[in-house]
C-alpha cells in the first residue's frame, strides 16, 4: 500500500514531521510511550499539555480525540496526542480505536504535516491485542483519504509487535 510503512523501533527517535502518542486523558504523562516521548521532548511538552489541560480540555481529552503539540527536543515538530480505549475499563469497542488513527491523520492534515508515525495505540497498559491494533490501525490509515501525507509510519517496539504489523499490513493487499 503506497505511502504506509513499518519500522521497529523507538518512536521518538522518528524523523518525521510528527509522531503520535498513546496518551492518557489527563495528558499529564504516563508510562510507555507516553513516558519516553516526554522524557526525550522534555520540559516544554509537559508545560504545553498542562496549558492544553487547563484551557481546552479541563475534563482530559476524550478517548478516540486527538490535539496537536510542539515537540520540545524531539526530532520531530509535533507530537499528536491520542487517547485509546482502555480494555480494563470496559472501552472495547473497535470504533474509539479506530478513531485514534483516524482523529490523528485529521490533525495531522490540518497542521500540513506530510509525515507522521503511530505507536500501537491502547496495545500495552491499555490491554489490547496488539494484532488487533495492528489490523484496526493499517485498515483505518488505508481508508483514509490522508491527502497532503506522503507516509505513514508504523512503529512497533518489538519485534512480537512488528509480526502483528507485518501480518496486518500483508492483509491489506
Ligand atoms: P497504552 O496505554 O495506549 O496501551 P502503552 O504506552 O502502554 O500505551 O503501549 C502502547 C504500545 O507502545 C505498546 O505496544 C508498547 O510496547 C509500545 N511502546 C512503548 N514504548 C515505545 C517507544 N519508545 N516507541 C514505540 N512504541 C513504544
């Protein structure tokens, strides 16, 4: 599938215009991913979250919504902060994963970004499959319109990870 690619790999490490991140709904950070894109951006991505917190989303980011930072000392220009559906609180419905993909592009779009990369959304803490994150994100990004994105990037952080993408993406052709 044009312009869809997987790499394993640390995700703020990603050259790319911006990478996304399996936040929580408080985007105070957290652990995973989330925890290592903060502890690589650095200061200025807590201060902007904690400004976005208490000024657009005093109630947290919904789950499946997604909002736009700089990206403090990553590589990157933004991070795409995203909140997946927490398996151990009931959220399994396939839709709010879906809608992290699709809610991420989105923004991703309307910032001009033409690369960007994804975690594998709600697959750790959260407590998905990751091969069903994997199949929900490639079927997501490949239904996508993703005008002006000339790729999009699957990083997957293991290499039991990377087999689902593999797999999941092999379904797409
Ligand atoms: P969630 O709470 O949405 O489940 P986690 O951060 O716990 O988010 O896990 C999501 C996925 O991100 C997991 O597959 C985990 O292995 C992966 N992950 C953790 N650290 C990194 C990293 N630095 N780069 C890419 N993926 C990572």
């Amino acid at each position: 599938m044009a312009g869809i690619e997987i790499v394993q790999g640390d995700i703020t490490t990603q050259a790319v215009d911006a990478i996304v991140n399996a936040a929580n709904s408080s985007l105070m950070g957290g652990g995973g991913v989330d925890g290592a894109i903060h502890r690589a951006a650095g200061p200025t991505l807590r201060e902007e979250c904690r400004h976005l917190r208490a000024t657009d989303y005093p109630e947290g980011l919904p789950v499946g919504d997604a909002v736009a930072t700089g990206a403090g000392d990553l590589p990157c220009r933004y991070v795409i902060h995203t909140v997946g559906p927490n398996r151990h609180e009931g959220q399994i419905d396939p839709r709010l994963l879906a809608s992290c993909y699709t809610r991420a592009l989105d923004v991703a779009q309307q910032l001009g970004v033409r690369t960007i990369a994804f975690p594998a959304v709600s697959a750790g803490a959260y407590g998905w499959k990751v091969a069903d994150v994997a199949r929900i994100a490639l079927g997501t990004v490949a239904a996508h319109p993703r005008d002006g994105i000339d790729l999009v990037r699957f990083v997957p952080y293991d290499p039991t990870s990377c087999v689902a993408f593999e797999a999941a993406f092999a379904g797409l052709a």
